[in-house]
C-alpha cells in the first residue's frame, strides 16, 4: 500500500538524502527503519506523506500518487496519514484535548475549526483516542503540564483521532527515557495489533529496533542496505547497516542486547 | 568505567576566538553621533545651564496647570467620552486588520515571497508617518471631526500590532504547524491551530497597548481637528486658560491609569 519507485531525494546543497530507493510496505505491517545518524530515516518517512518532496521517483500510498498530487489531493493523502515526532510538536499552551482535535481537522468545516467549535462527535473520537492511549483524565490540562512521556502519547492520540490507515513515527522516543520509550513503544505496537493500521517508526536503538521491529528496513547513505524481520537482525546485520562496529551508544539499555 | 572517569578522553582546548570590534565600534559610533546631533557648530546647541534657566519661566504654567479650574470639568465630559469612543472603534478594526497582515508579513507564516515583501513593504510605509499626518490627511479627506481621527488611529494602530506580531510570529514553534500540516490541514487551519494559540497572549498585549496609545494620541490629533479631547485641549491653549488645560491632563492621566489597571488584569488572565 506504500510503494516507493526509484525514489531520490537531494536537498538544495547536493545532499542525497535518498537514493534510487525501491521499497514496499504492506497494509498492516509493523516496519522499523534504522541507520546512523544522516542516513535519510526522516526524509524516508516524510516522503510519504510529501512534507519532503521527491526530487526523482515516485511514493504512492494506497494507490495515489503523493508525488503527482496536487495540493488538495495531498491533504486527502495526508488527512489518512497520522504522524508522530520526536519532539512531540504539541500546541504547550492549550489543551491536550484541543491538541487532540488537530487529528479532526481534515473532518471538520473550515468555519468550525476557525471558530474553535467542533463538532461533538469529533470530540468524541478525539477522547476515545486519549482512552486508547490511557490519559484521558489529563483531556482540559495544558500540554505543557505533562510530562514528556504523557506528551508523546497526546502525539499518539493526535494521530489516532485522525482514523488514519497509516501512522508515522519519526524517533518518537529519542527525547524519552529507557521505561517510557518502552511504554510508548508498546502503544505503538498495540495500536499496529489492535486497529490494523500500518506503522512506520523510526529508531536509533538497535534493542528497540529487534524488540518491535516485525520487519526492519536498514539505511545507509540514502540507500535500503536490509530489508528483513527483526529476528533475522543480528549483530552482524546492524553492523553492516551501521559500517562500523557496535557501541553501547547503539542501545538503549545498558548492557547491550546482543 | 572508573579508569575511564579518570582519564575522560579530551579533544584539544579551542582557542578563545578574538574580541570582536563590534562593541567599542558601536559605543565610539554612539558617542560621535550623540556629538553630532548636540554640539554647537553641526547639532542643535543642546546646553543644559540655558536649558534649567528658561525651565523656570514655565513654572507659571506649570503652577496655573497644578490648580485646575474644576468648573470646567462638565464641559470636558462629552468630548472626552468622544475620544474614548474614538479609540475602541481604531483598536478594534485596528487589531482586527494586523492579524491577517501580521501572518502574510512574517515569513513562518506567508502565503509566498511576493505576498511577503509586499505586506511589509506597506507595513512599513504606514508606520514611517506619524500619527499626527495621518489625522491632517483624513481630516483634508473627510473633513474636520471624529471620523477623521477614527481613521488616523487605525492606520497607526495597524502599523504598530501587525508589526509586533508579525515578529511574534516569526520566533513561534513551528512544530505544531508541521503537526497540523501532517495532519491534513490547509494553510489558514495550520495557523488557526499551530500557530494562533501560540501569538494569542501577545496579541491581546499589543491590542491593548496600542488602545492605551489611541486614548493619548487623540490629544494631538485633535490639534488637527480630528476631533476627541484634543480639540478642547487645543482651543483652551490658545487662550492660555491652564487652569483649564489641567483638569484635562488630570482626566487624561485617571484614564489611562483605569486602563493601564484592567489591561493588567486581562493579560494576567491570559498568560
Ligand atoms: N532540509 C534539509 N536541507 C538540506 N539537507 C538536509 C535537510 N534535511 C536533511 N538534510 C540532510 O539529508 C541527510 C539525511 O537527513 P535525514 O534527516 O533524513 O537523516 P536521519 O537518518 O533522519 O538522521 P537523524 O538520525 O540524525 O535524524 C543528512 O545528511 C542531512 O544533513
Ligand atoms: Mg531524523
């Protein structure tokens, strides 16, 4: 349902980020995406929804041409596609159920959404979004009030509340520490289990990587270097991907998981 | 661990990087203007001594202004209330019109470059006339009265607020917008939700301020004629009547006092 074709991408200043990458993701699938620091994780997984646009190629997602599409066609893409940050891009100033509600906006009326008046049954999807991921009691406090972990799951509610088919998570627990990337890891893959919806995650550490990662893509300098399951990833795939031997920086957990 | 604690491995020290000459540039520049603009032979002669001896012969004026004549308080009642009118109706479509400007005129948030350079090229061919060139312009356009110092406070207001939050805007967290675009959302969507509630406290500031400014700015533009307070102010000068004069300047002062007191209130429950 994700489809990358010969897909390039080079940033003003001759970077290639991405190079000639041919890749398929099926509905469903639980993919984790790794390679060091550079390697084009963030430009593949913002590729396809077109926040970073191909500069060869092409990304269809569920049939539709991301590159090709016009900018109203690209909300439709997108409005089907939830995303999830590292530094979770959360409004600190209000709600977390008005953060929430940015998931409803591709649903909503654009006076509405001016107007800060929703409809009710969007409000709806957005706390049962906040129960999924287990802080609805926290739906009228100020974002800013959370904690980090509490933070990233508003970013999962968010994208939950779109109803999307796939979701996209870019480093989602690289500002987290070791228990609560595990605990917002484990959200991810109940989501992926539960609701069927296709999960692209990016992530540095390899223990983390081998733990969720159904399949793993590995990146080296723009180009797929791997592309297997996790349990077929030991350590000398990583340090393939890698081009160097392991270190404990790789892992998130202390001792290394290999 | 220890061994490693003990012997942290450590890159060569950088060398401190040389002073920069911007600072005793910036303060010999600072001196040689300030010379420039109070000397004698190229400035406007600024000399304190002559400056204290003609001070003393306001004090007549001063003392007159210090015992206001309270019978003309009822007088002063209506037209005061006029330049209070004056400036709720500026702010309002004021304010109104900065916010939009303000989001074409910050590059964050800007529909493209040309709707960016063009917004701030107007901004700042508004802002560089004072207000008092505003009011003698309406005043030749729509002759004599409020309307005409209406319309000079909304184009100063638009000025000073569309300016200000057009640089709110640019220093905001631009994670949120890339959240709500990723999410689906188009352009005035992504800065209703990722970007407004961001501005939201500074905006009310800046309205309020420049509300505050209006009740002052109506004194000189009535000069002009543009109606308020400032044409009682005026016409009282002329005849020297101080005494006069000073319960204006008291009311003035009482008022922007109350509204110096609510706009605190309004921006503590904001923040
Ligand atoms: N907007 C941009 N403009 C120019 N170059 C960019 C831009 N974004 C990324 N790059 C470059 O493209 C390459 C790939 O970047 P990308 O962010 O995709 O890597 P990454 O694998 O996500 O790295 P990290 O683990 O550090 O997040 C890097 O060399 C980076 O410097
Ligand atoms: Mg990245």
């Amino acid at each position: 349902m994700i489809r990358f074709s010969r897909a390039s991408v080079t940033y003003p200043g001759g970077v290639h980020a991405l190079r000639e990458l041919d890749l398929e993701i099926g509905a469903g699938e639980m993919v984790v995406v790794v390679g060091l620091s550079g390697a084009g994780k963030s430009t593949l997984i913002r590729a396809i929804n077109g926040l970073v646009p191909l500069t060869e190629g092409e990304v269809t997602v569920e049939g539709r041409s991301v590159t090709r599409a016009t900018p109203r066609e690209l909300r439709e893409i997108r409005s089907r596609i939830g995303m999830i940050f590292q530094t979770f891009n959360l409004v600190k100033r209000t709600t977390v159920l008005n953060n929430v509600l940015m998931g409803r906006l591709h649903a909503t009326p654009t006076w509405r959404a001016l107007l800060s008046r929703y409809r009710p049954e969007d409000v709806e999807i957005a706390m049962q979004a906040l129960e999924r991921v287990g802080i609805v009691d926290k739906a009228y406090v100020r974002a800013s009030n959370l904690s980090g972990g509490q933070q990233q799951r508003v970013g999962i509610a968010r994208a939950l509340a779109q109803e999307p088919r796939i979701i996209l998570a870019d480093e989602p627990v690289a500002s987290l520490d070791p228990p609560t990337s595990h605990v917002v890891m484990r959200d991810l893959q109940r989501i992926n289990r539960e609701l069927g919806i296709t999960t692209i995650v990016n992530l540095h550490f390899l223990d983390l990587a081998r733990v969720y990662g159904e399949r793993i893509v590995g990146l080296r300098g723009g180009r797929l270097v791997y592309d297997g399951t996790g349990a077929q990833a030991d350590e000398r795939v990583f340090r393939e991907i890698y081009g160097r031997s392991l270190t404990a920086d790789d892992v998130l957990e202390a001792s290394p998981a290999a | 661990m220890t061994a490693a604690a003990a012997t942290p491995v450590r890159s060569a020290r950088p060398a401190k990087p040389r002073p920069s000459l911007a600072v005793p540039l910036g303060v010999l520049g600072f001196l040689v203007l300030t010379y420039w603009a109070a000397s004698e032979e190229f400035g406007i002669g600024f000399d304190l001594p002559a400056i204290l001896g003609d001070l003393t012969r306001g004090a007549g004026i001063i003392g007159e202004i210090l015992r206001p004549d309270w019978t003309f308080l009822p007088a002063t009642v209506e037209p005061m209330l006029e330049t209070l009118q004056m400036a709720i109706i500026a702010s309002v479509i004021g304010c109104a019109t900065a916010l939009p400007v303000s989001f074409i005129a910050s590059r964050v948030t800007t529909p493209g470059v040309a709707a960016y350079f063009v917004g701030r090229g107007i901004l700042n061919v508004i802002r560089a006339l004072p207000d008092l060139l505003y009011a003698m312009i309406f005043v030749a356009a729509v002759s004599i009265g409020p309307l005409a110092g209406i319309l000079a406070l909304v184009f100063f207001n638009l000025g000073v607020v569309a300016k200000l939050l057009s640089e709110t805007v640019d220093g905001v967290d631009q994670g949120p917008m890339e959240a709500a675009r990723a999410a689906g959302a188009n352009r005035a969507l992504t800065i209703r939700t990722g970007v407004f509630p961001q501005i939201l406290p500074n905006y009310v500031a800046y309205s309020l301020y420049v509300f505050e400014l209006n009740v002052r700015a109506s004194t000189v533009i009535g000069i002009v004629g543009a109606g308020g307070i400032g044409n009682v102010l005026n016409a009282q000068m002329k005849f020297f009547a101080y005494e006069r004069v000073g319960v204006v300047i008291v009311e003035l002062f009482v008022l922007v006092f109350v509204i110096e007191l609510i706009s605190i209130q309004l921006r503590r429950r904001l923040v």
